[in-house]
C-alpha cells in the first residue's frame, strides 16, 4: 500500500477563481476541473517528524500558474481529502487564497488554466474529491474551518467533517 500526499489551491481574485481543466494525458482527473497543485516532493520536507505541506501548494501554484508566493494572501488550509484507490491511499490537501490580479496565464503541460467566475463553478466535472469539498465550499463561504472529505469506494458521496 502506498500513499500519495499532494496539495492544490483555488485562488479567488474577486468573483473569479483560478482553475484547471487537467489534460486527457494525466492519470489522475483526466479532463476534470481542479485548482492548480500536485504532489509532494522531497526537497518539501524540511522536518524529518512533520511536513509543511503549504510549501508543496507555493510550489505548485508557482509551477503550474507562474504565481509568487509573495504575490499570494492569505493562503489557508480548508479541506483534507481521503481516498483508496486501488492499492494507493490519497490525501489530497485543498488550500484557498486570494491575489490581486487577475495574472496572465501560462501554458501548462498538466492543462489549461482559466479564471472562472464562482457562479459557474458548480456545473463543472470534477473528481470527487475535488466536488465534494467546493460544493461544501459554496454552501458555506462564511466558514473558515478545516474539513476532513472522506470518499468512499463507489464514488457515491462524501462524509464531510471539520477537524
């Protein structure tokens, strides 16, 4: 059994927010909508007893979109996914942020970035994962919690709680 550790982040620049549309080529969310992340690497671990996992997200927005962790606020945990696939346990933690502008945005190799408004987001295909914790999101926007998503095996449905 192994276990996968990423991290992504939605940006919200007003009533817009940073997404992907990952390619048809990734083995993850083939052509689902996400925010922008990936998985941990080493050189992010700079504890051997914990990890900053905020650093894997400042890394992949910086990777994926070309943004500065410097040109990011408040940058905050909200959601931890879990889920078995296979013989691979994934846990998948979902930061949001804010920035001030609306940044130019680069071609990717994991898919294509768009600023898209809030209102549109709920028609989306999205892993489940990734659906249950922005349907969560946008019934409570007010709340600042940390949530735990858990999915179970057949993809029908989340249990949703705040740690």
């Amino acid at each position: 059994m192994t276990i996968r550790i990423t991290a992504g982040a939605f940006l919200f620049r007003g009533s817009k927010v940073l997404l992907m549309k990952r390619g048809l080529h990734k083995k993850l969310g083939p052509g689902k909508w996400a925010g922008v992340g990936g998985h941990m690497e080493i050189s992010d671990i700079t504890d051997p007893r914990a990890f900053d996992i905020i650093e894997t997200c400042y890394r992949e927005i910086f990777e994926e979109a070309g943004i500065c962790k410097s040109d990011i606020k408040n940058l905050k945990l909200r959601y931890i996914a879990a889920r078995k696939v296979d013989n691979e346990i994934r846990l998948h933690h979902h930061f949001m942020g804010e920035v001030d502008t609306e940044f130019p945005l680069p071609i990717c190799e994991e898919g294509e970035l768009y600023w898209v408004a809030k209102k549109d987001i709920p028609g989306l295909p999205m892993s489940t994962t990734v659906g249950e914790a922005v349907k969560h999101w946008l019934a409570n926007p007010e709340n600042d919690g940390v949530y735990m998503v858990a999915v179970n095996k057949t993809d029908s449905g989340a249990d949703i709680s705040e740690l």
